[in-house]
C-alpha cells in the first residue's frame, strides 16, 4: 500500500467523528446565536464582525456578549495547546487531545443541565454560559489539530468551501478531498438547522443537551479511530 493510500485509509477512520463534531458545532452555534442572544460561540469570525458592529455604535449588536465569547473561546485554545503540548501517542491522536475532548463535551453536558434547571438565563449566568460554551469550542478546535485533517476543523468550513472551489475539476483542479469538504459544509448547515429546529420544539436547553450527547458519541469514535489506527499501522509494520 502505498503512503498517500495509508494517510486516506486512516484519514477515513477520523473523517465520521469529525464531520459528526461539525454537525454538533452547528448545533452549538443555533443556540448560541438563536438562545443566546445574537453570539456564536464556535464561529469566532461572526463574533470579530460582530464586535465591529458594536464598536461602531450599531445599537444592535450586543457587544458584550460576544466580546466574552471571544475571550472564551482564545482562552479554552490556550489552555487546551498548553494541555496537549509535546504529547506523543502511537496514533495520531494522543490521550490527552481525547482527555480534553471528553472534558469539554462534560462541560457543555453540565451548561445543558444548569440551563434546564434555571430554566431562564439572564444577566452574569447568561454571559458566564456563554463564555463556558466558547471555551469548550476553543478547546475543541485546538484538539481537532491533531488528526491533521485541516479540511474539517470542526468550527468553520470558510476555508474548506475556497478549498472545494480552487482544487475543483471546474477550477482546473484535481478535485482532491471533495466528498470530506462537501460533508463538513453539509454537516456545519444541516446542524444549524437541526439546532434551530429543537430551539423552536423545546428551547435552548434540550438542543445543547442534544450537541452535548453528540460531542460524547464524537469522542467514541476518535477512540475507537485511534485504535484501529494503531493496529493497522502495527499490520503494515508487521514481517510477512
């Protein structure tokens, strides 16, 4: 087999639990948006627009909350790099990146269950899920860098629909990785609408339930990918 075959064939083994934390980050981004008071919590390009806006006197834009979203969301990249720094594992994806994953899906578990409970949020809760939210994404961002699938960061698909588009055949391209950029762009959208849909049947603290549990099953099927790749590296290594 050859190298580029291997890196498809254990790219393969991430590409699902990638594309199902997209999805879970469309979700997230619907309620942060739809529920949290105009703030997206994992797509920090709408949240710098946003600031603009808000700096520029727009009267609109809440300007805070998405101020704090940033700041969450630089300080859970921070300390996830500072967590997974210079670790090594036989796979690509060492313990600790699936050490932070897991924590971050329990956090926005426990976000879920502090909303349902309280029901209504408002004033220093409201900001301080809002901040928590966007710490579990940064982290999660930073995580993701690991398995070397740039094509599906799990956050923001911008820089995968230029890359659909410029390696395209009608671009003059080879059409190199199109089906993994299509699924991220599908799976960001198809979460946000799905994440809309449970705001509208059963409000903000079921859908970040809902991406919660998504997050989890994710994190399943990282393990379970860094498993298999560990024993078809060993196969390949093995004497004939």
């Amino acid at each position: 087999m050859t190298d580029a075959a291997t890196q498809r064939r254990f790219d393969a083994a991430f590409l699902p639990a990638l594309q199902l934390l997209t999805f879970s980050t469309g979700v997230v981004d619907a309620v942060s948006y739809l529920a949290l008071d105009r703030v997206f919590t994992g797509n920090m390009t709408g949240n710098v627009l946003f600031i603009g806006f808000g700096l520029a006197g727009t009267g609109t834009t809440p300007l805070l909350n998405n101020a704090v979203a940033l700041i969450g969301f630089l300080i859970g990249a921070l300390l996830c790099a500072r967590i997974v720094r210079g670790r090594v594992h036989a796979s690509r994806l060492p313990t600790a990146n699936i050490v932070v994953l897991l924590g971050s899906a329990i956090l926005a578990l426990v976000l879920g269950i502090v909303w349902l409970t309280a029901q209504t949020l408002g004033g220093a809760l409201l900001l301080a899920v809002t901040g928590l939210l966007a710490v579990v994404m940064g982290a999660q961002a930073a995580s993701v860098r690991a398995t070397g699938i740039t094509d599906v960061t799990t956050i923001v698909v911008t820089s995968t629909l230029a890359n659909l588009a410029i390696d395209s055949r009608l671009a003059g391209g080879t059409g190199d990785k199109w089906r993994r950029r299509l699924g991220a762009v599908l799976a960001m959208g198809l979460g946000g609408a799905s994440g809309a849909l449970l705001i509208r049947l059963t409000g903000g603290a079921p859908a970040l339930l809902g991406a919660a549990v998504l997050m989890l099953v994710a994190v399943a099927l990282l393990h379970v990918a860094r498993t298999r790749e560990i024993a078809a590296a060993d196969a390949l290594r093995a004497p004939e």
